[in-house]
C-alpha cells in the first residue's frame, strides 16, 4: 500500500520513518509523512470552525464525519503492518492527526451547496425541465444524502389519495409539492417556510414525517423557538437542511427567538457558536423549515409584518378527518411507495 505514493511523498515530506544510525532501529515516525500518506489514501476535510474532520465515502457519495480517534485507529494499523509497534502511543498518534488538521484544512468547505438531490443510490439534478441521473462524487461536497431510492418508474397513489388530496385545497397541494423539492435540494432559494394549521387527526403530523424522512431524519433538527435566542442552539443546526415543529403549543410564535425563524430561512448571516468551540465564524440561513399545529398560531410582529408574510406559507387541513386512522402511517408510505414519493417531490 505504501509503494504506489513512496517516492513523492519522500520527496515532499522525508522517508516515514526515523532510524537508529547504527542499528537501524526505528525510533520515531516521520509524522507529517504519515498524515500525507493518510490524506492520499482518504478524501479528507478538515473544518477549524467546527473543529472536526469529514471524510468522504465512496459507497454514500457523503462527506461523514470521522473522529480523531477513528483516524489515529487506522494509522496505528498501519504501523503494525510496518512492525512499528513501539510507535503506536497515543501521542504520537495524535501528533499525526494534528499535522493532519492543517494538510486537510478547508474553512467554509461545505457552504456552498449544488444544485443536485442527493439520494441513496444517485445522485440528480434537474436541468430545463429534464431529471439528469449521476453517479456519486466528492466534487459536489454533499454531507446530506436522503436514504430514499431514485426509481423514476414509482409512483405515490397512497400518498396522493390518502393523505394529501382530500385533506387540502387544490392550490395547496402544490404549494407541499414544491416546499418538499425544495427540501430534497437541502437549501431554501424560496426564503420560505411551510406552516400546516387544522384541527387534530387530519395529517398534519404524518405530513411532517413525510418530510422528514424524504429529507433524511439525521438531516433534521427540532425547531425550539424558546431556545433560538440562546448562545448554543443555532450551532446545533449546523450541518441539518430542515428544522421542524411538530403539533407546537399555540404561543410556538411569540416565544423570544421567533424572530429568528425569519433569519434562518431567509439567507441571513448567522452567528452560531459551539461549546469548547473556539471557531468565530457565520452561517447562512438557508434552511427549510415546516411547522404544524393543532392551533391557529399567533405571531409577535413587532412592526415586521411584510417580512412575515414574505416568509410564511400557510396550508390549512380543513377537510374532514379520515374515517379509518392508520397507525405510523408515514413509515408506511415511505415503505410502500417512498421511490414515488420522491419523484414527486422531484417534479416539484
């Protein structure tokens, strides 16, 4: 495994190793030799805001995270391989994994997202009206795969004449179309958000899973309107494509950090910070974000009322309740027709 890169890494970074003179003992590793060594074999990106590595996975076409100690594993094998034992001490380790940091540093590595699906098996772009099938890459730089199959042949009957179609209006059927494409993307260029009002037992719950589970549920995170405002909450979305509110009290609104709803989806420079984090850095807000509520919520305006209702769609579940409820009905959509979910979603 060594020859294929020996020689111009030797070039660049000394031979891997330190010899006695006389006995020719190794005594010591060349540690940027093997931090190199592990980047050439490994598509890896380090983020010094976040303070963590991402490493590229050929199989999901993501950039996972992996930590330190993952990384300090597999170089230690290596020197088993290469009867250095003696020189697998963790620090030494991770003296490797620190000259590591800086070979693989790329700030702000992630923030600009392409306009392609990720999905579990492809990935697709839409281009001029036409679906465009492509094989995975680390060139788009995703960190958020959907784990629904692309199979432009499946189609969502259920999902259509069960769920969505007589529980809304006609015009906001499609305003669901286009807000769950939108969330397949994993950004916002609508600046808006979907809020879904109606009495109980209507689906607007199993809407929400939908989406949920369309978009990936590592993707997601809990919107906390009562937490927005704090110090640690908006780095907890680092990394997620959609934020929901599920079945939220009446004044989910009017908490203190409401506002920021309005940030987080309309391309505002954000300032998130990480405990033990010493990264000074912004986030946009290019999130999606779908809230439902058994409520007609109010919103504290405070004299911003166009800014509202530039961000906010509104979809009412108004028809009457289906007569037969089915339990986990959306883990069952997403078993039964999940492919035609997503092309749907697609289209839109």
């Amino acid at each position: 495994w060594i020859l294929g890169w020996q020689q111009p890494l030797d070039i660049q970074y000394g031979e891997p190793f330190k010899e006695h003179s006389k006995t020719r003992e190794i005594i010591d590793i060349n540690q940027p030799f093997w931090a190199a060594l592990y980047r050439r074999e490994n598509i890896v990106v380090y983020d010094p805001d976040m303070s963590e590595f991402f490493q590229y996975n050929h199989h999901s076409g993501a950039f996972e995270k992996i930590t330190p100690a993952a990384i300090k594993t597999e170089i230690a094998q290596r020197l088993q391989d290469y009867d250095a034992t003696m020189q697998r001490t963790d620090s030494k380790l991770s003296a490797v994994v620190n000259v590591l940091k800086g070979q693989a540093e790329q700030r702000g590595a992630f923030d600009e997202k392409p306009n392609v699906i990720h999905l579990a098996n492809c990935m697709v772009a839409v281009k001029q009206g036409q679906i465009h099938k492509m094989r995975f890459s680390p060139t788009f730089k995703s960190r958020n795969q959907s784990p629904i199959i692309f199979d432009p042949r499946a189609e969502c009957p259920r999902f259509l004449n069960e769920l969505i179609i007589p529980a809304v209006h006609p015009e906001d059927v499609a305003i669901i179309q286009k807000m769950l494409g939108q969330v397949l993307l994993g950004k916002n260029p609508s600046q808006r958000f979907l809020l879904v009002t109606g009495l109980g037992g209507r689906g607007k719950t199993q809407l929400i899973e939908i989406f949920r589970m369309i978009a990936g549920v590592h993707n997601c995170y809990q919107l906390r309107t009562q937490y927005l405002g704090d110090r640690f909450e908006l780095f907890r979305c680092l990394g997620k494509t959609l934020l929901t509110g599920v079945d939220v009290k009446p004044d989910f609104m009017q908490q203190k950090g409401a506002d920021t709803i309005k940030a987080l989806v309309g391309g505002d420079s954000l300032s998130p910070e990480g405990k033990g984090s010493n990264g000074d850095f912004t986030m946009k807000g290019d999130f999606n974000v779908v809230i439902g509520s058994n409520s007609r919520l109010k919103v504290k305006l405070a004299g911003d009322v166009d800014a509202w209702r530039r961000r906010m769609l509104i979809v009412k579940y108004e028809n009457p309740p289906p007569k037969k409820k089915i339990p986990y009905f959306a883990e069952l959509l997403i078993k039964q027709e999940g492919s035609g979910i997503l092309n749907w979603a697609i289209r839109g």
